[in-house]
C-alpha cells in the first residue's frame, strides 16, 4: 500500500531536548570505530580551537528522528516498519556538536515518491538549541520494500 502524501509537510518536534554527553560520544566514537581524540580527550579538543570534545559528523542520527518516530507509528501512514531500510543520510552544520549541549529536534516529512515497488519517505530534521541556534540540518530517506500499489 502506498503511504499517505497527507504526512508531507508535517512536523514533530521532540518532546524533550537531548543531552549531549562526553559519554555518549565517546561510546558513538568507539561504535564507530573512530579513534580520533578530539571525540574523546578534551585537551585534544581545546587543541584543535574547541570548548569541549565534539561529536562525530554522523552523531545526530541518534536522537534525529526522535520527533518524527510518532509520524513513523501513526497508522493513517501506512509505513510497514517489517519492510523498511535505510536509505540516505546526510548533514549539513552549522557548527559542531559539543559534550553539554542541549538540542532540540524538529523532524519535518518532506517528500514520499514511489520508485518502482518501493516508497521513498525523505525527512528533514532541524537539530537547534533550546534558544533556536541552528547546529546542524540533517536529512533522512527510509525506503520501504514493495510499499508502493
């Protein structure tokens, strides 16, 4: 079935910001494998010009799509979740992401288009502080396998 082009357009913000933690980049920096040391040493960071470690550049994939997971489980979707995989990803910043950070994430469904049997379901996702800095716009596409009529 195909999913519901009504979804285009609408946006879900996070209900809670996400704390950015020295533990949690450097626990994604081992997932990884990315051994560099401003991930994990602060005085490799400070050396490099920053106030504190910083994330990997694919880090917001773990809280990115937090808001628009309630989109995702809405049945007048119709996104059959046995049938999805990823995609594409990517990010585009405006600065980096630092240990002490609190972000708020505001996912945005910006276009479903059938390719063949499948359905493509692009999300954008505004990654901001609590104050509205915009720290970096990721964007996401989820294919679900033979999703299309």
């Amino acid at each position: 079935m195909a999913l519901n082009r009504d979804f285009v357009g609408r946006a879900y913000t996070a209900p809670t910001p996400y704390e950015v933690s020295r533990v949690k980049i450097k626990e994604f920096a081992a997932a990884i494998g990315d051994t560099n040391p401003i991930y994990v040493d602060r005085a490799a960071a400070a050396e490099a010009g920053h106030p504190d470690v910083i994330a990997p550049p694919t880090f917001p994939i773990v809280f990115s799509l937090a808001g628009a997971g309630e989109a995702f489980a809405d049945p007048e979707l119709g996104l059959n979740f046995a049938m999805v995989v990823h995609g594409e990803q990517r990010f585009e910043y405006q600065r980096p992401i630092y240990a002490g950070d609190q972000l708020v994430c505001t996912s945005t469904i910006t276009e479903i288009r059938s390719v063949g049997r499948n359905e493509f379901l692009t999300v954008q996702s505004d990654v901001t502080t609590p104050e509205g800095e915009l720290v970096c716009r990721t964007y996401n596409v989820i294919v679900e396998r033979g999703g299309a009529a």
